[in-house]
C-alpha cells in the first residue's frame, strides 16, 4: 500500500489512431483499516524524517561545518550515504589520492552500483574498420542481407548487388576476430538459392539455420521469367542447403516479394514475414501491392496469412503497407515490432507492434524521428539488428 490522498492522471498517448485521448475507466483499491493504515503512515513519516537528517547533513558537509556533522550524524545514528561514497569523497576531495579514487570507482563497479544508471543511458553504435590488407572480405554490394548467430557470435552475409550482377555467394564473420571466411562462391551450383539482391533473410537459432526467401526482379526480366516465390533452408552445421517451398504462394504464403523482413520465434518454431513489395509481371511500378503479414509453420511446414495483401491505391488501412523497415521479434512477450518503413516518395518512421497472441496491431509511436530529434529519415537502413 502507498498512503495518498490525490491521483493525477495524465494521458501521454491514445489507445488508437482512430481514437482522442480519454479516460474510460479507473479502479482504485486499498484500504481505510487503522491497523494497516497507520503502521504505513508512520514508516512513510520516518522516511521523511529520515530524509530530512540526511539533507542536513549534506549542507553541514558541503560548507565543511564538521563538528555540527558529525554531531548530527552521531545522535542520529544516520548515514548520509553508502560507506563507498563517502571513501570516495574523502580520496578525491579531501586527499587528492587519483590511484585511490580509480580503486573504489572499480570497486563500485563490481558490486553493480552503476548498473541501473548504465541502463538509462542511450545507446550509440561504435564502428571499428576491418583492415581489408589482412583478411579476405567479400566484396562491395548493395540489396544484400545478413544475420547473426547469438551464440556463437557469426554473422552471415548473402548474396545482394555488385553493380552488375546480382550475386549468390555466402560469407562468415567471426564476430571476435573480425575474419571473413567464404562458405560458398556460388549456392546455386550446391542446391541453394539463385543470385538475387533485396531478398530476406533470418536465423533460426534453434536448429542453427539460415532462411532465404523473395528477390528483386528487373522490369525487362519479369515477363519471361517465373516469378514463384522459393524459400531456402541453409543448415550451418552440415552445411547443406534444401528446399523448404519452390513456390510459397502456392502454399497460401506470400507472393514474390523484395524488400521485405522476416524474424524467426524460437519459442513456436515458425517465422513471421511481414512487408515489401510484390514482384508483378507488369512492367512498371504504377501498379503496386505490398505484401501483408504471414507465419510459417517450421514444424508442420504451412503457411497461415495474418494480414492480407493490399493495393497502394485502396483506402487507408490501419497499419500502412511498407518496406525498408525492420522487424524484430520479442520472443517472450510473443510481439513482433515493425519500425520505421519507406513507403513511394514517404518516410514514414513509426513504431508498430504487432500482439501475436491477440492477433493485433497497434501503434507504439507515430514518429521516431521526433522521439530521437533525429534530422534523417528513420529508414531500415539507419537500424542493426
């Protein structure tokens, strides 16, 4: 219980896009028992008081009145703070002893006394180059996708755009030596996929396998060429590759799509496919469809449509149609989080989360970009995951 008298209740963000802020309802629950109540007011009371000593003997400290601390400090039988503070204090202060001070601050740090501001400390990537001179690395491209190993701390690249041909080669990156390795110059002669560039990509850290599905197909290509959809499995301890779908439309799954994301649940086995846009054997884009939100069943190899596909030109749905964006999954919360996109000539750069459970999207944040005063668009490209 926490003794009150008033509420303030303050509405930071509506439920919905569709609804205005308001308050539907409120259930407060406690109890007026004197036994209760009373024993939770005096222990409240004695903080306060205790609160109080301890300011004061902040500002004898500071104004060096150290008989009055000290006297203070003795009668109450109060501590103004944790006794490795006040060592530090004294070694910094008082005594100038640096070796001292770096001493205590690492002693600090192993009892874990930083941990809880650490962690409200915003994140910041740090780059580091790779010396391409002392290792083999693959080559420069675009349209590529890669995806890590957690546990044994390996990425894995695939395939993408050299600038004149797509490429189907797949590559290692020992995270902790920053060496490149290449698994295979060319998949498709060992049973793989194709050359293909804007496909995705996930791993599965279960079974320790890589899953390849969709590519981007040139304009001139598209009408002598079939556009069905595969996906690939790629086992990283046998190193073998197999076919999990030749044409996954052809199992109720998505169509031939670019540009979307997948993310693999290693609590149900499945992998989720959301966004990117829909390969149309016409010869433009004036035509497109973005592609909604699938699940496949690893164990039962099906495909279940959560969302469907939709025209860009039919009438606004909830969550918009997109790609370049990210999705990440919360395996234990069983969320999947869309974040940021780029849709035509529009950034739009929310946060969207998707209740797998409950089968729901709501929106979590309409505009990163002002969360983060960040001045560039919040696209997939501006993410690591």
């Amino acid at each position: 219980y926490i003794p009150c008298q008033f509420i303030k209740i303050q509405p930071l963000l509506a439920y919905d896009q569709k609804f205005n802020f308001s308050i539907w309802h409120v259930e407060l629950r406690g109890t007026i028992d004197a036994q209760i109540v009373q024993s939770i007011i005096d222990r409240f009371n004695q903080y306060k008081d205790e609160e109080t000593i301890r300011s004061c003997l902040k500002f004898y400290r500071d104004r060096n009145y150290t008989s009055a601390f000290e006297a203070l400090e003795k009668q109450t039988k109060l501590k103004l703070e944790a006794p490795i503070l006040s060592n530090l204090r004294e070694a910094l202060v008082e005594k100038c002893n640096y070796t001292r001070v770096e001493q205590l601050l690492h002693e600090a740090e192993r009892s874990s006394m930083f941990t809880s501001c650490a962690a409200k400390i915003p994140y910041a990537a740090k780059w580091e180059l790779v010396e391409s001179a002392v290792f083999t690395m693959p080559p420069g491209r675009g349209g590529h996708q890669m995806c890590v190993d957690e546990d044994s701390r390996i990425a894995y690249l695939y395939g993408g755009w050299d600038g004149k041909r797509n490429l189907d080669d797949l590559w290692m990156l020992n995270m902790d030596t920053g060496r490149w390795t290449c698994l295979s110059l060319s998949t498709h002669e060992q049973g793989g996929p194709g050359p293909r560039s804007c496909h995705a990509m996930c791993f599965d850290s279960e079974r320790k396998c890589i899953y390849i599905m969709g590519k981007y197909v040139d304009f001139e290509y598209r009408g002598n060429t079939g556009l069905e959809n595969d996906l690939y499995c790629y086992d990283t301890i046998n190193s073998e590759w197999l076919v999990l779908s030749e044409n996954t439309e052809a199992m109720s799954g998505p169509k031939l799509v670019y540009n979307s994301q997948m993310a693999f649940d290693p609590r149900g086995h499945r992998i989720y496919v959301y966004g990117g846009k829909v390969v149309l054997p016409d010869v433009s884009d004036s035509t497109t469809v973005y592609s909604g939100l699938y699940c496949f069943d690893l164990r039962r190899h099906c495909w279940t449509k959560l969302k469907p596909d939709f025209h860009m030109l039919e009438q606004e749905q909830h969550v918009r149609g997109r790609y370049f964006h990210s999705l990440l999954i919360d395996a234990e919360l069983q969320r999947l989080y869309i974040i940021s996109s780029k849709r035509d000539v529009s950034l739009p750069s929310d946060l969207i989360v998707y209740d797998i459970a409950t089968d729901t999207f709501f929106e979590k944040m309409a505009d990163l970009a002002v969360a983060s005063a960040a001045k560039q668009p919040m696209t997939q490209e501006r993410y690591l995951h």
